[in-house]
C-alpha cells in the first residue's frame, strides 16, 4: 500500500505551533492555541441558545430533591433587596438557566446544612435595628422550602411584620399559583418577590435587582389581595 501524502490527510495538517485550516478555498496556517475545531464552536452556538426548563405545573416536589443544605449566608448586605439584609441562599436549582449567576448553588447537595445554630444566627443578625429584612435566594427557594418556611416563621414569630422578607425564584408569579401547598405558603408569608427565570438573551445589568428584563420585582401581599400582579412601588428601573 502506497504511503499516504502527508499534504493529502484529512482534519487539520499541524506543524510545529501552527496548523493548516481550509477557509473559503484558501489555505492558511493559523496558530494551535487559537484553533478551535467547528464542532467546539457548534456546541457553544448550542449552548447559547439552550433555553431554561419550564416545568409543568407540580412536576417539581421540593422534598423530592431539597437535601436542606446552604450554599452561603451573607449578613448585612446592600445588594439582595431594599435596605441593609441578611441573604441566605439555599442549595439546588432545576432551571438550568444559561448564564447563571451561581452555578454551584445549583447543585442540592452543595455547602452545608442548615441548622438550628444558624437559624439563631440569623435571627441574632436580623434583630441590628438598621436590618431592614431577610432575602432568600439561591439556588432555587421554592424548591427548598421547608428551609425556607421554617425561617420565615420564626422570623414572623421574632419580629411580627417590623422585617420584610424578599424572595428571589425561578417560577414566574403565574406558574406559583399553579404549585404545590407549600410554595402556595411560602408565597402567601413573603412581602416581595422577584420572579422568572434569568434570560441570557434579555440580559440588563442596569436592572434594579434583576438580570434579565423579564424578571419582576412584585408586592406579593398587594398581588395576593388584587388577584393580579402588582409591581413594586418603588420601582425605578
Ligand atoms: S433560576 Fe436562578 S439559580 Fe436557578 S438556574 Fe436560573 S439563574 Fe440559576
């Protein structure tokens, strides 16, 4: 069998740091480092326009997947919400949104478990007169949300109405109204919520509190009361 003509193989000739590519009928050398094979490049293109899973109403229990674990708690911040909060964000996530802020808090067995010394903690950082409220993120809270219920009473039980609770969530307000009685409670003991899934396509950093357009900052006790959605009062943008 005739040898084969090293200039005749298929796929890419590599010389030294430099490989032959074919573009447009042309031949150049292009450095290896920067090479990157179609198939890499379709699967980004993919993955780009993967979208977020949309469940169907009640496909998702939380106790089916919640290991009641937290990913962090952050005391005293600016960012999650109005005023100086205490965050916590829980473990486990199912939408699988491209582009997510927190990769690893998608994971439901990621960090540590919530415990009764955190709670304490929690509610000891919460009870700084200059705390405006707790905010629960994630992850995902409504898929937590025995945590999350357990928390949010006992800060009902120490502090009444005087701490609002914020609450960010994948769901959007319609498809909440559709779920399972513990998200339905959850909802109904929150003052706000942040809703939908983060849309890389409609990506807005100059959002107040939101990465994406489609999100909502919603008055959940306002909403409950009008049977619709209504918006935050003091939205700005
Ligand atoms: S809903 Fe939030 S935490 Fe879940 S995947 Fe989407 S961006 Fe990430």
């Amino acid at each position: 069998m005739p040898e084969k003509d090293k200039n005749s193989q298929e796929g890419p000739d590599v010389r030294g740091n430099l490989i032959k590519v074919n573009v447009g009928g042309d031949t150049i050398f292009v450095d290896s480092n920067q090479y990157k094979p179609q198939v890499e490049h379709a699967k980004k293109l993919k993955q780009q326009h993967r979208k977020p899973k949309n469940p169907k109403p009640q496909e998702w229990i939380s106790e089916e997947y919640s290991k009641h674990k937290i990913a962090d708690y952050k005391p005293f911040n600016f960012v999650d919400g109005e005023g100086v909060r205490c965050s916590l964000y829980v473990s486990g996530c199912l939408f699988d949104c491209p582009g997510c802020y927190n990769l690893a808090a998608q994971n439901f067995n990621y960090g540590r478990p919530y415990t009764q010394e955190l709670e304490d903690k929690i509610i000891e950082d919460m009870s700084q007169s200059y705390v405006q409220g707790l905010t629960l993120l994630g992850g995902e809270p409504f898929l937590n949300t025995w945590v999350c219920l357990k928390l949010i009473n006992r800060v009902r039980k120490e502090f009444g109405h005087t701490k609002d609770i914020w609450s960010w969530s994948g769901y959007t307000w319609d498809e909440l109204q559709k779920e399972t009685p513990d998200k339905k409670e959850m909802l109904s003991k929150i003052d706000i919520l942040v809703d939908g899934r983060f849309m890389d396509d409609l990506k807005d950093l100059t959002l107040q509190f939101r990465g994406s357009s489609n999100q909502r900052i919603i008055d959940v006790q306002k909403s409950l009361k009008a049977k619709k959605v209504v918006i935050w009062d003091k939205l700005v943008r």
